[in-house]
C-alpha cells in the first residue's frame, strides 16, 4: 500500500458513538479516486468502533503504506499529532503528511511545531499529492534523496530549515477551462464511498468577499465547477446503488452562487427521475422564487440560508455582500435588500413546502454592539415558525482570513494557545448575555449533549464485554485541574475522541480553570475532542447539581442540569420536581442499596417486559445497576474509570481506588483481579456501602438480573423520549 489517508474524529457530537468514528472524508475520497486513477495504491483507514492511538496505529501498521496523510482541521489537530508521532516512533522511514485546511494556511508553524510531520499539503490536493507521490516514488520513498523544490503547494524541510514552496494556484490557473473538476473522478462511482452521509461537491470555491471565511482566500475568489453531466451521473449512480436514511447535503460553499447553473441541475435531476433527499446551504441574495420552487421539485428537503447578521452597518464591516471599504453605496442599500431577500426567501421557503428551513447567524461580529446582535436575533424571532432551526455561532477570529490581520481596530482579541495553531477570540461584548430564540441550535445540542452525559455519569455501558481491555472509552475527572501527567495517561488509555466529563467544585473554580485546562489539553496533545466540564452547583462532594460549563461559555440557555440523587431519593421523584432522565441515583448509604433491590424485587414480581414498563413513570438512571445484573459490571469491562482529585482511579462511585493516573493499565487490572480473588462472591467487587456478607446474601437470595437487563432496554427508550423532548 502506498498511501494510507487518516481522518480522525473532530466532532464534540451528541452522538458518540459517531464522533469516535474513523471515517472516510470527502476530501480524501477524491483524491484517492485521482491516485487510483494514476496508478498509486491508496486506501482510507476506517474503524466503526471506538479505538486507541495504540491500536490505531497498529491497524495503519499492518498496512504497510510507506505514507500516511492526515486530514487536518483545528478540531481534530491534537488527535492528529499524536498518530502521527506514534506512527512515526513505530516506524521513522514511514513518510507523514498533513493536509486539509489547518495545514493550508498554517502548513510552516505545522512543521515548526512537529517533527514527526514531513510535509504539509496546502489548498486543493490532488495535484499536488499526485506530483509529490511520483517523485517519491522515484527514490523509493527516500525523503533525503527526493528532490521537492519545484512541487508547488508544500512546505518541507531541509536541512532542518522549514521551507514554503510557491502555491499551486488551481483554480486561477485554469479559470478559463470549462468543469476543470472533471477530470477528478466520482468517488462513489468509483465505488470508493457508499453512504449518502458524505454528501457531494458539485463546485469549490468561493467568489466572495467574507472577511472570516478562508474559503475564498484559498481559492482566490475563483470558483470551479463539474459539469451539470458529470454532476446529475453521480447523483444518478447514487440514486440507483445506496440506499440508506442520510440527506444527500450538497457541500459547495453555496450551492446557488451560480444560480443559473443551479437552476439547470434541477432541471436536470427532475428531467431523469432521479428521487433522493437533498439539502444545502445557500444565499438569500443568489435564490429566487423560480428557483427555490424548482430546488423542492428537484428533491431538496432542507435549505439553509446563511444571514450572520441584520444590521446593515455590520454586513458592510464583514463584506457579506461587498467589500468593506466600499464607498459606492454609503447607505448600505446592497446590505438592506439582503437582510429583505432573507426574510422573504425563509418565509417562501416554507409556504412552497421545503421541509427543513433554517439560517445561520454569528454574533460579536466586528463593529457590532450587543444592541446590534439583539436585533439579528429579533429577525430571526419574527420568522416565527418559518424557521426550524438556526445556528447561532459566536464570531472566531481564524488565522489567514482577512479579519485577523485587522482584528484589533475593532476591538477583537486572538488570544494564542502554546501550540500556535489554536487560538481563544476576545470579544468587544459579553456575548453570553444575549438572549437566545428558542429554536437555536445551541440550546437543543446542549440539551442533547447533557442527556448523553447523564447517562455516562450512571456508567450506562454501551457494550456488555470486550474480548480485551486495553483502553477505557471514557473518563470521568472529579478534579478542577488538568495535568500534563494525566493528559500523557489519556494518550495510552482513552479511545481516540472518546468522552472526557470533567467535574469542578463550584463555579469560581470551573471559571478559573476550564480555559486553563483547555490550553493544557492542547499543549500536551490529547487524544480527544470531547471535553465537556460541569460545576457542582450544590453539594461538595455528595450528590448534588451539575450546571454545564457551556451555560457560561456561551448561554445560560444551552443545556440542562443533572442532578445526583441518593438512590431512595431518586425513587420518589414525584415530590421534588425533577425530571427522571436528568437525574443519576448513588448509594450513599445501606438504606440506598436496599431500596434498589426492593424496587428490582418488586419489577421481578409485577412487570415482564419493556412494554408493561412503559406504563410506568420514567425512572432516573441507577449508577450502582450493574451490581444486579447478570454481566457488564463496569469494574469488569472497564468502559468508564473516575478519576478523583487526588488523581486515584476508581471504577465506580462507591468504589475504592483501583491504581493511580500514570500506572499501567495491567497494573489497574491486575488489582482488579486481586479483589476479585478476595471477595466472597463473583459479581460486585465494591458492594460499599453495604457489607460484603449482605449483598451476597440479597444478591444469591433472589436474582435480579432479568429487571435489571429490564431497566437496561428501558434506558433507550429515555434517550429517544429525550431526544423527542429536545
């Protein structure tokens, strides 16, 4: 194999499971159709189950590609680097290159910064990877023989100097020929992707003027485009040979920017009777009636329009609809008909039937006042019901776009992390005051993200056994720091983007230290994306509140909070107001542990099937569950560890510790063995609070694994109940 391409997780998703996916990426799918085509041997590494940089690396190993290429983004850098450097420890003739957008505008400091990385890929690849790939080959992957001066588009090093090629300028150079993207192949008609999750490119490449956005920077404001042809045989080869439950997302900038041509694909998809969902992001001001009625005839179930902003004054600040500087139009009357085209266009949206409507805005946007972000968020307010939903981003300022060079005249700060890629944006305005409208997303990914959690609190498995134990999928961190020694741990121990829930003491501390923290986790690498802090609210160290970290991040509206119960609290939720699925029981004492075996007695007696529990109120979760069932106790398959603020490792919250942050994994198992030899049953090896005796006495006398599994099954149908409440 001669190249292996790797895209690692980036995404702090609701859905987990996903977000520790390694899967194929558009991007690298067309240029593995491209090097297919020319002869070179390439594969996506894909795992659909949660891995470990370890295991990771030994999977890319067995292989054997003489280059691994990584698809870069800010989200997923760190994971990127630490594969990297694990790739490159286990085999230092193996060839690492990083590609994709933090690469293209940051390729020198990427170098600078990584050792392990050999050369980085800027702008569009396929060129560039094609033309390096053959003089690679030339000297049989010897990087010291290669000689690389004249392939543009990388950065590399030389004598330990790191040196910037000039730029392959794609797009401008063949600005003149007609669907240039042509002569890429059609990833799935090359039978490389097989899923509708991925969407299509139909275009690259931006035309405008947007000071935040590199997309028209890196193309310099040129657009490529297929042909309708090779367009409507893709969506035909799709149409006909995958068949699954994903919108089909058109992935161009804006797939209206040429509206004309948009039009003719319509036309086109309809003329051939090609039936899949469709949806894409767009412009109010490159739509009209005829077009968006020809979009819902064509398929198109969702649209988006992009607004960012309804004030005049601040649209021009951006160069949403012309420069910034320009001075033809001082009364800012381009800007006031979009902000009319958007209103118009949601609400026409909806009248025609599109299924999904929903816009964008940003707030702390340059020259904006909190009273400017408040009346954007009164349009998106009056839009009423014609909006599903809208994405409400808070402005970042990102290297290379025009904004970060001029930032500071408006009063923005980019505030830099240790790694030089990463950076904190300042914003003029508290922009976690503005109230938000109802339909933001942030407010239902919240809500989602805080169930999800909820149930890892209970240490809910999602697996009942493992073959191997050789990482823990998630950590729970009961401390208010983050050290560099535990971020080294993690590096060994937790999945790849697997979940990180730290809780801090109060929220004095979780404000002190989340940013903090979030520095060292990017400093020392860590192998995920998936930090979600809580504060205790009430309660030191028993049970209590937790209140999201998000809530002061971004909006006090944007999630929920979950309360710890003692168990015989949680089974009398009727009196206290809370909702079942936002709360996690604990056995703080015998009486706790008692009260759950009489309640799973009395389901053993009365109840035989999820069905009949449905009858039932919901119930919260129950942390101490898997001492009643039949498998799956967490000290035993180890999905879950806590760890507390002296840096033990517990298995459970009634547990005592197991080994320290910095012991080996066989240490932490070994200890675990040695418990189980000493403990006078077989199934729980922390039965506190109550006695050893006891619990094999309640546990042997009546077996309370059926309603136990019972209340397992019935775990799902709460997180569907949430996800409908959301």
């Amino acid at each position: 194999m001669t190249v292996i391409f790797v895209y690692p997780p980036a995404t702090l998703s609701p859905r987990v499971h996903i977000s520790a996916q390694f899967r194929h990426c558009l991007g690298s799918a067309y240029l593995i159709a491209y090097l297919s085509a020319h002869g070179f041997k390439t594969r996506q590494f894909l795992a659909d189950e949660p891995i470990n940089a370890d295991l990771g690396v030994k999977r890319i190993l067995s292989q054997q590609p003489r280059i691994v290429g990584f698809t870069v983004y800010g989200t997923n850098y760190t994971i990127c680097q630490l594969l990297a450097r694990k790739l490159k420890e286990a085999d230092p003739s193996l060839l690492i290159l990083f590609g994709g957008p933090t690469p293209t505008v940051q390729g020198e400091i990427v170098l600078e910064e990584n050792s392990f990385v050999d050369i980085a890929v800027q702008n569009e690849g396929e060129e560039t990877v094609l033309e390096l790939l053959t003089v690679l080959d030339g000297v049989d992957f010897n990087l010291n023989k290669a000689c690389l001066e004249k392939v543009k588009g990388i950065c590399y090093r030389e004598s330990e100097q790191v040196i910037k090629n000039p730029p392959r300028n794609v797009f401008i150079d063949h600005k003149e020929t007609r669907d240039y993207l042509d002569k890429y192949p059609s990833p799935y008609i090359n039978g490389i992707l097989t899923t509708r999750q991925l969407g299509i490119i139909t275009a690259r490449g931006c035309n405008q003027h947007c000071v935040y956005c590199n997309c028209a920077v890196m193309a310099k404001r040129c657009i490529a485009t297929h042909s309708v042809d090779q367009v409507i045989a893709e969506l035909d080869y799709i149409s006909k040979t995958i068949n699954d439950d994903h919108l089909l997302d058109i992935f161009d900038d804006a797939f209206t920017l040429l509206p004309e041509r948009a039009m003719e694909i319509c036309q086109r998809i309809i003329e051939n009777k090609i039936n899949l969902p469709l949806t894409c992001a767009t412009r109010c001001d490159r739509v009209s009636e005829e077009l968006l009625d020809k979009m819902k005839e064509a398929g198109f179930k969702a649209v988006g329009f992009s607004l960012e902003s309804a004030v005049p004054r601040v649209l021009r600040a951006i160069g949403k609809m012309q420069p910034p500087k320009t001075e033809s139009d001082p009364n800012y009357e381009k800007e006031r008909e979009f902000i009319e085209k958007f209103k118009h266009y949601v609400t026409y949206a909806r009248k025609i039937g599109i299924e999904v409507v929903y816009a964008s805005i940003m707030v702390g946007l340059p020259t904006e006042t909190p009273e400017d972000a408040m009346e954007t968020l009164q349009v998106i307010e009056s839009l009423g019901e014609n909006l599903d939903f809208y994405a409400h981003n808070v402005f970042q300022v990102y290297p290379g776009t025009p904004i970060s060079v001029t930032h500071r005249k408006y009063g923005l700060g980019m505030e830099p992390f240790d790694n030089r890629i990463h950076y904190r944006t300042i914003h003029p305005y508290d922009t976690t005051r503005l109230k938000l409208v109802p339909n933001a997303n942030l407010i239902g990914d919240g809500i989602s993200m805080d169930k999800v959690n909820t149930r890892h609190l209970a240490l809910a498995p999602s697996i009942m056994e493992r073959e191997k134990i050789d990482f823990f999928n998630k950590v729970i961190l009961c401390s208010d720091v983050i050290t560099e020694e535990l971020v080294l741990w993690l590096q060994d121990y937790l999945a790849i983007n697997g979940s990180l829930i730290q809780v801090y003491s109060n929220l004095e501390t979780a404000k002190k230290y989340h940013f903090e923290n979030e520095k060292v986790l990017s400093r020392c690498i860590s192998p995920t994306n998936y930090h979600a802090g809580y504060y205790r609210v009430q309660g030191d160290n028993g049970p209590g509140v937790l209140a999201a970290v998000r809530k002061f991040l971004k909006s006090p509206q944007c999630g929920i909070d979950i309360h710890l119960l003692e168990t015989k609290k949680g089974l009398a939720l009727g009196g206290l107001g809370i909702v079942p699925v936002n709360a996690v029981c604990i056995d703080k004492d015998v009486e706790d542990v008692r009260k759950l075996h009489g309640f799973l007695k009395e389901l053993a007696q009365t109840v035989n099937t999820v069905e009949e529990l449905l009858e039932r109120p919901l119930y919260p979760y129950f942390s101490s569950l898997c001492r009643w069932e039949k498998e799956g106790a967490n000290c035993r398959i180890l999905e879950t560890v806590i760890v507390d603020a002296d840096f033990n490792v517990k298995t459970c919250w009634n547990g005592n510790p197991v080994g320290k942050v910095g012991m080996s994994l066989n240490e932490i198992l070994q200890n675990l063995e040695k418990l189980r030899v000493q403990s006078s049953h077989n199934s729980c090896v922390f039965p506190e609070p109550m006695k050893d005796d006891e619990y094999k006495q309640l546990r042997e006398g009546y077996p309370l694994w059926e309603p136990a599994e019972l209340l397992r099954n019935f775990d799902l149908f709460k997180e569907f109940q949430a996800h409908v409440e959301v």
